[in-house]
C-alpha cells in the first residue's frame, strides 16, 4: 500500500490520544466538527486532559503537512482535508437514548463523511463500542451509499475497539493491548500492522470484525455484572449493619476473589454498553436476564444512597427539609473531568427532591459545561458554610486532603459513597 496517512474522525476522549499516538508516526489528519473543540486543540491545549499540553504541541503541525515529508497531527473541521487520508479511523460516541436504546446517529453522519471522501484502496477502521454486526451491517452500507464504491472490492473496513480508561495516566493507549481486525484476512493482517506500530503493549487478531464487536461490548458488561453483584451485596449487609468493605476484604484474601467494590456506574462505557449487547440479542429473539438485571439494579444506586443518606440523618435528629448537604464530586468518575452519564446527579437529585439544600464541589469538573448540562453552580471553593450532610459521591485524590470533619454541623454526617475516608469521621457507607 502507499503512504499511509490517518484521519482520525472525533476529537474525544477516544480520537486525540489516539492521533496523538498516530502523528509521531504518520502523516495524521484530526478531524471533528466541534470548530471550538478544533481551536482549542490547534492553542495546543486540551480540556479533557487525556493529552498534556507539551504532548499535543510536541505533534501540532503549523504548516502544511501534505507538502512535505513530515509526520504530524493536523486538528481540522474542514470535510474536504479527509480527502487526502487513505486511512480512516472513526472514534466517536455511540450513546443510549432515555429509553436505553443505542443511538448510532453519530456512527451513521461520521460514516457519511467518510463515504464522501472515499477512494479506491482506503481502509475505514471503525473503534467506537457497538453491538456485533454494527461494522458490516449498519455502517458499511452507508459507505458505500455515499462513495459509489463497493465493499471488499474498491474499499475495506476493521474494527478495533476502544480501551481508553479516562483520567488514567498510567493505563495510556499505547500500553494497552489492542484487539484488532479486518473485513478480508488480509485487511486484518494491514490493520494489525497498523496498531502494532503504535500500541506497545501488542495486538490480539480477532478472526472477524463481528467477533472483535462482541469482545468489546462484553468486557463493560462482565464488569457492570459484577459491580451490581456487589452493589446487591451493599444492600443486604447494610441492612444486616455488617461493613461491606470489611466483607469484600476478608473475602479477597482467596486467590481467585474478585476484587470489586460497590458504587455509582456512570460513563460513557460500563453505564451504556450493555444495551447494546441487550438490544441485539432481543432483536434476534432472546431477552437477556442477568445484562438487564445488573444494569436496572446499578442504576437504582444514586436513588438508594439518597434514601440512605435521608435515614442516617433522621437517625441523628436532623430536620431533613430545608437541610445543608455538601456533595463532593460530580464527575463520573475520579480525577477525570468527564461529566457524561455521571452518576452522581442521580444522589443530587434524590436529595433535592426530598427538599434538601445542596452544593456541590468539585474542582475537576467544568463548572461551564456543569451549568450547561445540570443547571447546577459550582462551588469554586469550600468556605465557612457548615453542613448538616456531607456525601463523597467521586474519590478524588484532592478530597483526601479535606479537612472533612470541620465543614459539619454538630448533627452532622458525613456519607462515604466509594469508602475512601477514615471509618473515624464516617457515619456511613455505602
């Protein structure tokens, strides 16, 4: 094949580190149709903080790269640009509806964008988290609608699915081993290649494109079942007044102990991609039982810790109507800015529809983007208020170093949603 050059369609989470990774080595073309997220990302900067600022600047192309020999990343919203990649690498979300229904509007425009632009000879490799079938069916299609081409003749397609861990800085693309695959043997062998050369912890082949989807799709799924199994678990010994951390320690000393912990099961992977396995399999005739039970029992956590938040402060006393509760943390998850699909609105939500007063601190959070998608103020700093309710819904490190205790009243009480405080200042656990 020629020179490869990459285009890598969306900009997230998932998109920028891996074009980052791609431009030390190729020719690479970012593309997203946010023009803000562009300019920012062109200012070298990066409010996801997945990619530091030297890293991008490190890789920024300032003139054009298609007139030389350079490597590099090129962050763009100009259509017409893609037009010069013959490798294509579409990366954006693949969300659920409120019914829980997988959305592939996303997949579907960035595929007509592609197909606009698709030429005899170019690979579309597709690693957004979708059901089996997705690739081939749904999306394929669309490529050849829009290009005139056909499929396994003039163009091929792969899969290889995501495994960004957000806020992880240790767990970064390249050291995660990456499943791939191809719409012929031979793609797939190309497609390998193509991620050995940047993904130093190795590459699986998948034997096909459907059975790469499926490999993904489950892995959030194994652990959402998990997590509610735990979460189940959290409810019972709560109610037998047994220490579910102390439970899940002892238990842990076995050698073959999974070693999950209860909690919120938010994002934009755990949260959604069970769906996407449910709805396929109801599509061909089969109603999942243990998928959907672990996913409405983890999405009843945020709701139940509420209720339990509301009982431990009428145990103490307390007035609960009109009551101040500090919620620590709104992210989905630790020292990640990610607000998608958080969790932690649902314990917001549960107090203040039982007329509870709460603020909420979190200095990793976009206090912007918190308004825009909660109607919600931030606090930008912890004052002298005084609190009835103190609930840490997020583990951030930067909590660690709250002096905790201080900010409650003399009634107070201070929840310990992820059990990372001393058990010396908690009221209660989940």
């Amino acid at each position: 094949m020629k020179e490869k050059t990459i285009a890598v369609i969306g900009l997230g989470y998932v998109g920028l580190p891996l074009a980052v990774e791609f431009a030390k080595q190729y020719k690479t073309i970012g593309f997203d149709i946010n023009g803000k997220r562009v300019a920012e990302l062109l200012q070298g900067e990066d409010h996801t903080l997945e990619v530091s600022s030297s890293q991008l600047q490190d890789v920024l192309v300032q003139d054009d790269l298609f007139e030389s020999n350079k490597k590099g990343l090129v962050p763009t919203s100009n259509e017409a640009i893609l037009s010069k990649a013959n490798i294509f690498i579409i990366t954006v979300p693949t969300p659920t509806d409120k019914n829980n229904r997988p959305v592939l509007t996303p997949l579907i425009k960035a595929s007509e964008t592609v197909g606009r632009v698709l030429k005899v000879g170019d690979i579309v490799i597709y690693e957004s988290t979708v059901y089996p079938g997705v690739t081939e069916d749904e999306c394929v299609p669309v490529l050849e609608s829009f290009s005139g081409l056909k499929f396994n003749v003039d163009f091929y397609a792969g899969y290889s699915p995501e495994r960004i861990n957000p806020g992880d800085k240790e767990h970064t693309v390249s050291k995660i081993l990456k499943v791939t695959s191809g719409s012929t043997p031979e793609i797939a062998e190309e497609v390998d290649v193509l991620y050995k050369s940047i993904i130093t912890a190795g590459t699986f082949k998948a034997t096909s494109i459907k059975v790469a989807e499926a490999a993904k799709v489950i892995e959030n799924s194994q652990r959402d079942i998990n997590i509610a199994f735990v979460n189940e678990l959290a409810k019972i010994f709560n109610l037998l007044n047994i220490n579910t951390h102390d439970v899940l320690e002892a238990a842990s000393t076995k050698w073959n102990f999974l070693p999950f912990k209860p909690g919120l099961v938010g994002g934009h992977c755990i949260g959604v991609d069970p769906y996407y396995l449910a709805q396929k399999a109801q599509e061909v005739g089969y109603h999942p039982e243990i998928i959907l039970a672990g996913r409405r029992l983890n999405d009843t956590m945020g709701n139940y810790v509420s209720q339990e938040i509301v009982k431990t402060m009428i145990g103490k006393g307390q007035c609960v109507k009109g009551a101040k509760a500090l919620l620590l943390g709104i992210t989905f998850k630790e020292n990640c800015p990610d607000i998608r699909n958080t969790k932690a609105i649902d314990i917001y939500n549960g107090l203040k529809g039982f007329h509870v007063d709460v603020d909420v601190y979190d200095p990793w959070a976009n206090s912007l983007e918190v308004k825009e998608e909660f109607e919600i103020d931030l606090l930008s700093d912890l004052g002298d208020t005084i609190y009835d309710c103190i609930v840490l819904a997020v583990a951030h490190k930067a909590f660690l170093t709250i002096n905790i205790s201080q900010l409650k009243s003399s009634q107070g009480i201070i929840y310990d949603v992820k059990g990372i405080l001393p058990d010396a200042i908690v009221d209660k656990r989940l």
